[in-house]
C-alpha cells in the first residue's frame, strides 16, 4: 500500500474507534475537523518511511506510532491557532478548530488528539511490549517538557529566547522523534537515526520562515506574513531570505548524508530530496536570488 | 513509607526531570504551580491504595500510574480553569493557572502536563512491560474521547447532555482508572476493580454537588455556587439537597460493596468511608436535615 494511504486509513481507523454511541458528537466533529483532510503528513510519512528502511517486521506497531506523531501534531496546531496565541482563523485553507467550533472544543479537542495519541500506541498489537514501551518514552518526549514541541510553544512565552532552543523544541524535537520512532517500531536502533530527524526539523523550520515571508498565501493555506506580525523568532527575518535558503539547502545536505547506511537508504536520500523542492521549491530560490541580484545592482 | 508521602515524592520526582537546563522556565514553573500544592490525591491515593491490597509487588510501576492519574487530573484543573470555561480565578486556595501565568501558559502547561503523565509511564523500571502497555490503555481510556475525563468536559458544550453520560466521563471515568490501574500496576485483575471506581467516582462527584450547593468556600479553597452560575448539570440541582445526601451515602455503600476479595480489603473498606466523611462530612448531613425538617414544619 502507498504509505500516504496507509497513514490516512490508520488515522481514519484511530478516529472512528473514538465514534461510538455515548460521546459527545460535538468533540467528536471537532477532532475530525483537525486532523482531515490532513496536510502533508510529513512526520508519519517520515516514521513510516525509516521502519520500511529497517525491514518494518510490525507494521501494526509502525501505524499506531506513525497515528501518535499526526495526532500530537494536529493538537499542536488546534492550540497554537487558538486567540491567544495566533488566533488563526484559517488552517489548511479551512477555518481553523476554534473558528469552526468555538474556542471551548477547540482546547478538548487539543487535549483528546493529545490523549488518542497515546491510545492509538496502547491499541497496537501487542506483539513487542518493549519496543511498545520505547515509543511510549521516545514520542512523549518529543512533545512535553523539557524539549518538545509544547515546551517549543512555550518559548513565545518568555521573555528571552534562544533561536536554537525554540526551532529546535517547536519543531526539531517531533521530527527526531518521527525517525527515531520508525526505527524502533521495526526493531531498529532508534539513536542512529536521530541526527536525520533533527536536521530535517532545523530544514522544515527554516522552510517555514522562507514561506512565511516569501510564498503565496493560497499554496500554504493559511496568511502569510504571521511569524512577523506575531514578534516570533524567525530565521528568515535574522539572515535575511537569500541567507536562509542556503541555510536551508544546507541542512536539506546535511539531513540526507544523516541517514544511517541501510538496504533502503538511496531510496530515503531520494525521498529527502524530494521533500525539499516540495517545502521550498528551485523556481522561489531562483526567483530570490534574481530579486536579490536587482535591489545589489 | 505513607502512601501521601510515596505520592508527593514520585510526584515532585517526575516534575523534576523536566527542569533541565534548555526548558523554558515559565512553563516549567506554571505546571509546579499547577501540581504543588496538591489537592487530596484523591486518585493517586486509590490507585496504592488498591495496588497495596493487590500486593504492590512493582511499586515503580504503581507510582508512575499513581503519577500519571495526578497529573491528568491537576491538567483538566488547568483547562477547566481557563477563560472560556469556569474563568475561575483561584484554585486549591491560591491563583488558578491562567491568572498567575496569563492564559497562554495555561494552555501549555496543561498539555504538558497531558504529556508528562505519559512520560511518567515510559520512565517506570521495565520489569514488566506487558503491564506497561495495558495500563497505557487503561490510563488513556479515562482521559480521552469516547468516555473519559475531556469527554466529560466536552459535554458542557453539547446542546443536550445526558447527565449520567456526563458525570460518568467527567469524574467516573479517571476514579475507574485509577482502580483498574492500581490492579494492573501490581499485576493484579483489573476488570474486577472497575466496579470500586465507578461508585467512588459517581459519589464523589454528588459530593462535590452537595459542597458546591451547602460547603464553605474556605473549606474548598474555590468560589461555591459556580455549578449553578455556570448552568452546569448537577444532581444536587437536580434532586434537592436532602436526596443528593441520601444517593451519596447509598454510593458509598455500594463502592464499600465493590471491594473485590482480597487480603486488604477490609482496609480498603475502611478507606473508603474514611473518604466518604472527609468529603460530606456527618456534621453537614445532620446540619441539612435539620434545616429541611424547619423548612417542612
């Protein structure tokens, strides 16, 4: 099966197992509005891309892991667009949970997505309770305190931030937990494949700043220009544009030669690549540099 | 070591871990606000309480249980807390989250808080990871949708609510996982636990009907009437006083009924009497009598 396909019908599944007479249809509705139609799916695409690298011996194991990883990054998102932080009132060119819903369910179904999270992980087969065990402690901790996605969030709050420890949290921290995951779930060794999910985080960031500052606003799906008018660290708006593509050419290089030596591994350089003309494609660095040439002339 | 004393410690231990250098430090300091000073435990205290008769033969893996139920819990406080819901201004006696941290941290903190209760789970000695993975299930099943303690919450914002279908999810379901994960955690048979809970659960929350209608508020450390301000279903409401009582104490029987056989089980019987008292105090029962026999005289 198509790991795209894969991913939607286990997330499909994750969500109607929730579905039942005796739940609150409203909460119900609004975490299905989170998480489909989906976006790019890039970190379960990431987690299930690594298990097939390691031979994925427990597919069972690697969808419920690949399902954890959408689920907390869709919360994620539900609770970043809420009013006091972005209050975005669109998300993937639909209105956002708390526009749609109201700000109530948009906070409950933040939570439940987080929770389902850790559902999808305790419904896998359970075929390997230690392996299961493992992507309990490496997924948590690619979201919570101390260096997670929530305390990444958590660094807009004070009044001194680190760029590095910001992207790095915000989202470096669940991109290595999407390879490190997909290696464990398929009974590979997790700390080898880290540093690839780190530097695809630290790239997909600096694709973000890119985007935020320079794409058209019908392509990402939501305004442009929010990182900015929001006061957040951004690495386009402290090297400039120019600077930050090849910064993010460099990470992309640095991201494939990261990949362990595996039966798989040309296949996931390839796919690497191809994720990067996807986030920030050769014609907008060509466009750039063209800009760049006339304001210096 | 006293059960409150081995929670405050395996508590302050997991909040510790999470105060590294690199984690952002108001967030850190609005999920210790959230935990310490506590509550009663309530939860936390049944779960050793029941892994204790079960022969607590893992006590790592109950106090990451014990743990995880607590920091479910003080997270649905955040979150009920917050603006859009109870806007409650205090807490346990002191600020809630979102007035000492402003509401942006108290988001966060309850998500990482939702997180961190996981974290604990993966961080407990491996020993026995088959217990691992069904107390996972167990724990996650009492937070999340369809049934569990976000459910409950979401019910509040649904048109019609059923009331059993709302204090079952709102407060039944964490009391039920708490039992159920106290037999699994000392590899007891959680299934004939549930029953403990689920009345444990129903009375406490009839008891926190009845202190939200007749208590003092210096005694609950929070403003009274909020229930009825908030329009929310409440059986108090809903069968005046007098019959609010009389269903607690008739709960509290049945809970002290569920006890399944075991070597502690009249010490748990004990316990939850004990408990019944601490909530609805006899004083108070006699006192409502008396008013309602002057009212039909």
């Amino acid at each position: 099966m198509d790991p795209m396909q894969r991913i939607e019908q286990a997330l499909s599944a994750a969500l109607s197992s929730t579905e039942v007479p005796g739940a609150p249809p409203r909460l119900a509705a609004a975490m299905r509005h989170a998480v489909f139609p989906g976006g790019a799916r890039v970190r379960p695409r990431l987690c299930v891309a690594v298990a097939l690298a390691c031979g994925d011996d427990d597919p069972g194991l690697t969808d419920a892991a690949a399902v954890a990883l959408e689920l907390l990054h869709c919360a994620s998102l539900v609770h970043d667009d809420l009013p006091c932080f972005d209050d975005s009132p669109m998300r993937r060119g639909v209105p956002s949970v708390h526009s749609a819903f109201g700000e109530r369910l948009a906070v409950l179904s933040g939570d439940a997505l987080i929770v389902l999270a850790f559902q999808a992980l305790a419904a896998a087969p359970a075929r390997h309770p230690q392996r299961l065990a493992s992507l309990l402690g490496l997924i948590a901790r690619g979201v919570g305190q101390p260096h997670g996605i929530v305390a990444g969030q958590a660094w807009e709050c004070e009044p001194q931030v680190s760029l590095r420890d910001y992207q790095r949290a915000k989202t470096g921290a669940l991109f290595a937990a999407a390879t490190m995951a997909g290696a464990e779930a398929a009974g590979g060794a997790p700390a080898t494949w880290r540093a690839l999910g780190e530097w695809l985080g630290e790239a997909y960031q600096v694709a973000d700043d890119i985007r935020d500052v320079a794409a058209d606003p019908l392509l990402l799906g939501k305004p442009v220009g929010r990182d900015q008018a929001l006061g957040r660290p951004s690495m386009a708006a402290a090297h400039g544009l120019l600077g930050a593509v090849a910064h993010f050419q460099q990470l992309v290089e640095r991201a494939a030669a990261a990949v362990p030596d595996c039966r798989g591994a040309a296949r996931l350089r390839a796919l690497v690549r191809a994720e990067s003309e996807r986030l920030v494609p050769a014609a907008l660095c060509d466009q750039l540099a063209q800009t760049h040439a006339r304001a210096v002339a």
